[in-house]
C-alpha cells in the first residue's frame, strides 16, 4: 500500500480535490467547505473526470468531491478508478436514480446548492473515517452505474448516414419505411423520397434492431411500423403494403411465417 | 309419416327458394347502388367510352344493339338528372371523414406537444437555481440576470403560460437567447452563441418550441459532452419562399446507436402535420464535425406585425 492516507492525528493537514465542470458551482463548494471546515486544505480543482482522475494521481487528496454530470468522462466513472485511493463524496443537483441508490448509506453525496446541516454531517463524518482505508464501493458503483447512462447490451443501428449532394444526412431509423438492395447500392426509403447508400443489405440487416425492421425478401428490409396492410398479387405470391408508398414489396417464401398470426 | 316429411322438404325447399330470391333481391340491390356510385363519380370520358364499345358489340352478329341503346339511354339519363348530387353527396362523405381524421391527428400531437412543453427538465432547473443562488453572494447583478433570464424561459415553456404569439420565430429567439445565456453563464469560456437571424424574419410563423428542442438537443447532445466545448449558430434565411432555420454546432456529432429522442421525433411529427410534405426536419453532419438541423417550411411572414404593437 503506497497510498498516504495513514492513522492521522488529528491536527494533521488533510487534502481535498474538487471536480465540476461548472465554475460557479466549484467556487460554491470551495466557499462553503472553507466554513464547515476550514482546517480542509482544497488542493486542486477539476473540470470534468479525466482531469479529476489525472489531480488526484498527482496530488493523492484524501477526499475527492465529484460532480456526477461532467463531459468526457462522469463522476461515477471517475469514482471507479479512485474509490480505493481517497474518501469519494458525489455532489448532483437533481438526480432521481443517482439518490435512490444513495438513499441506502453506503455512498456520501450532497446536493446542490451545498451547504447547512447536511454538509456539516458530511464533514464530520469524513473527520472520523479520514484516516482509515476507504471501504470497498465497487458494488454500489456498479449499481449506479448501470443506472446512470451505461450502455444496453446490445446497441442497434437508429441513424443511416447518406451523401446528399455535398452533405451528409442523417436519416433517423424512424422515418425509414423501407430498405431495397439494388445491385451495388441500397436504396433507402422515406416518405420525403429515396437516397442510396453504399451499405449492404446484409450489414444493415446486422445492425438494425430485428424488431424494428423484418427482412421480407433476400433484397428488402421493411420497418414494421410502416407496414400497412399484406395481402397476395394475382399470382399468389404474398406481397406486403408500405403506408404513402405506391409500390408493394413482395416477402419470399421462406419468409412468410412473418405474417402468418395476422 | 312420409307425408309429413314430404311436407316438411316441401316446406324446406319454399323456404330456400324464398332465401335464394330475397339474397338475389339484395345483391341486385347492392350491385344497382354501386352501379349508380359508379355512373355519378365516372368521368364523361370515360363514359362515353363504355357507350361505344357496347355499341360496338351491338353492331356484332349477336344482335343486342337494342339493349345497348337502352343501356345507354338509361345511363345518360341517370348521369344527367341524378350523378351531380350523388357524386358531391359521395365526396362530402369522403371529405367528412378525411377531415375527422385530420383534426383528430392534429389534437393528438397538439396534445404530446404541449406535454412536451411542459417538461422543463429538471436537471436544468435544479442547476439554474444552484447557480443563482452561488451567484447571489459573489455577483449579486448577474444573479439578477441569470434570475429574469429563467422567468423568460419558463414564461415561454410552460404553455398554460405561454403567451400569444409564441408561434413566431421572433418569439423563439428571444426565448433562446434566455436559455442560452443561462447555459453561458453555466459553462462559462465552453459555450459560444451566435445568432443571425433578419429583422424581416422575426415574425414568420414558427411551430412553438421547434427552435427551442433543437437548441437544447445541441447543446446536451453536441456540446455538454464534449470536454472543450463549442459554438452554436443558429441561422435564418429565405428562399423561394421557404424559409430555412439551422441550429449547427461543433460538438461531439452523432452517435448512430442513440434513438432521436421524443424532441426531435415530435418536431417531425409536428411539421408533417402541419404542413405535410411541405416542411421538413433535415439533419446532417457537416465534414467540419459535429451536427447540423435545419427546419425548411413555408415563409409566412406575418404583414400586421409592425401595426398591431
């Protein structure tokens, strides 16, 4: 253990790292901490939590205050490198699932503005675990975490990009009816009118999520949404009606079982 | 005992008989008002079109040219003396139920708009008054400031506050430029604004709170994730008659895996019924990075603006 936290006495000088992205809001906690406890030495500011985790490996405080909103990386990211280096204390404004799991006690947190009794608790009860090894988090961030913005296992595709003249377009997932391999291109269809694009019907079959869009046919990739009536064509075959689009989109054989409760 | 059943097939078979003639009855029925349908609605072209070639098939060795010319009488008369009031009788029923479900689309998004209007998130207003409150013993004027910049903003968010004439896009603005000196003075040095919008513009009719969700989405979305920050324009111009608002930012881009959210999806929904393929929502993602929205709709510029006030 390299860490300086050691069995202080208490008139030894104890450390603090500040990290907000929002200026105002640093100054706020900086002036209310030098209050509630003036003897607290603030020894370095952050202003999002690749910079926190950065100060607080070259300065090693004993206590780090970290908003949970901040750009690049969040608190509760930044908490998960440094929860067995220093004393962690989340400071949020307004964040419903972020206090749930607060609620339980195992995590300090305070909410702004700072200040009064509930910083004063805050205080005391870092002046009595400052010199002790900080507990193991490593559940209660993972909680949080899962709560708080991380990623869904399985991200599928929601915007296709395509070249319009000199610009790129992004064209929501949303407003596709229909998707229709043609030779080297895929033609893409919205209510607006087609664009092509150079993915391949395979790759976006791959990355769009399945029960958005069905795969009708070798070449077409239909939203369910838009689908507006199926029906069969004089020669039998089963042929599927998108809603504002003129033209009727057969489903193959093998695909049919689709359709098959409605 | 045979007799009986004799009786009863015989009653059966009358019975059938009877249900076959009233089911013919009815289909003749059914095929006469389609027919009339037809002859009201059908155009004289064509009409006349079906007269020739039944006479046509009159003049062939079969002989029906008599039932032909009744046919065709018949028809010229019905068409004239009835099809006129049959045929706009048709299209007012049309109509009516076109325009049913017209308004009852309208009221349905009107209605997810004005929820929409009403979230007011509250990150954004815990933090607002987080700041005022710093601001009040370090800066006491620009606290002031910052205060009236927030009773703008909500003034013109909560719609059973909003005032009239919030569907102009000198509305929009001034309500942006509340929202957005409240975000500077948050970010401080992170967050630049520009905004280009011409006198003459100002009062165009502008869907309420469409400046102001792309406004936000940029911010949030582009510039609050982003460790350096950025700038965001917001841009007016007319052209042909279309009048083009962009909002561009250089923030972080898009995510392709992130759903538009209920803002960007509800502008659309909006434009599309408002003014159906006359407007749209285009976003791009310029090659300088980051993201571009532009609102393309009919330029209605509003005359009175400058006489009424």
């Amino acid at each position: 253990m390299n860490s300086p936290v050691n069995s202080a006495a208490s008139n030894q000088r104890v450390t603090a790292l500040i990290a907000d992205d929002e200026a105002p809001m640093r100054a706020q906690l900086r002036a209310r901490l030098q209050e509630s406890w003036p003897a607290l030495d603030i020894v370095a500011e952050a202003e999002n939590g690749v910079q926190a985790v950065e100060l607080a490996s070259l300065h090693n405080p004993a206590i780090v205050f970290l908003d949970i909103r901040m750009p690049g990386m969040s608190g509760i990211e930044a908490a998960r490198l440094l929860f067995n280096r220093c004393h962690l204390v989340f400071v949020t404004a307004y964040d419903q699932y972020a206090i749930e799991a607060f609620e339980q006690g195992a995590l300090d947190y305070l909410l702004k503005p700072v200040g009064g009794e509930r910083l004063r608790t805050t205080c005391s009860r870092l002046q009595a675990r400052v010199g002790q090894q900080p507990q193991d988090i490593t559940r209660q961030l993972g909680a949080l975490l899962a709560q708080h913005g991380a990623q869904p296992k399985r991200e599928y595709l929601r915007w296709i990009q395509a070249l319009v003249g000199q610009n790129l377009r992004m064209i929501s997932t949303r407003e596709i009816l229909f998707f229709q391999a043609d030779e080297k291109y895929t033609r893409v269809r919205t209510a607006q009118g087609e664009v092509l694009i150079r993915k391949t019907l395979k790759e976006l079959a791959d990355q769009l999520d399945p029960d958005e869009f069905w795969r009708i046919h070798r070449s077409t990739l239909v939203r369910v949404d838009a689908i507006d009536s199926v029906g069969r064509d004089l020669r039998g075959r089963q042929m599927v009606r998108v809603k504002g689009v003129e033209e009727a989109l057969e489903v193959s054989r093998g695909n049919t079982h689709l359709f098959q409760q409605m | 005992m045979a007799k009986s059943r004799l009786a009863q097939s015989s009653y059966a078979n009358a019975k059938s008989l009877l249900d076959l003639i009233r089911e013919v009855g009815d289909t003749a029925v059914t095929i006469w008002w389609r027919f009339f349908d037809w002859l009201a609605q059908v155009e004289w072209r064509k009409l006349i079109i079906v007269w020739v070639l039944l006479l046509l098939l009159g003049l062939t060795p079969f002989g029906l040219s008599k039932q032909a010319m009744a046919f065709i009488m018949l028809s010229l008369g019905l068409k004239v003396l009835a099809g006129g009031k049959r045929k706009a009788e048709l299209e007012a029923l049309h109509a009516h139920h076109q325009a049913d479900e017209e308004s009852m689309e309208r009221r349905v998004v009107e209605a997810r708009m004005a929820a929409l209007q009403a979230q007011v998130e509250p990150h954004f207003l815990f933090n607002t008054l987080a700041l005022i409150g710093q601001l009040i013993e370090t800066d006491p004027p620009q606290a002031a400031r910052i205060h009236q910049n927030l009773i703008d903003y909500l003034r013109a968010t909560l719609p059973q506050m909003r005032a009239a004439g919030a569907g102009t896009l000198g509305r929009q603005i001034d309500m942006s430029r509340a929202y957005l000196a409240i975000m500077q003075a948050r970010m401080g040095a992170r967050l630049a604004v520009s905004i280009d919008v011409p006198q003459e513009m100002q009062s165009a009719t502008f869907p309420v709170m469409t400046l102001q969700i792309l406004i936000e989405n940029a911010i949030k979305h582009g510039l609050e994730p982003k460790i350096a920050g950025g700038r965001i324009d917001i841009r007016a111009s007319v052209d042909q008659g279309v009048l083009q608002v962009d909002v561009l930012d250089d923030g972080v881009g898009f995510n392709l895996h992130a759903a538009d959210g209920i803002g960007l999806a509800n502008v659309r929904e909006r434009l599309r019924i408002l003014y159906g393929n006359r407007a749209q929502l285009v976003l791009e993602a310029p090659i300088t990075g980051g993201t571009r929205a532009s609102v393309r709709l009919p330029y209605a510029p509003d005359i009175f603006a400058g006489a009424g006030k």
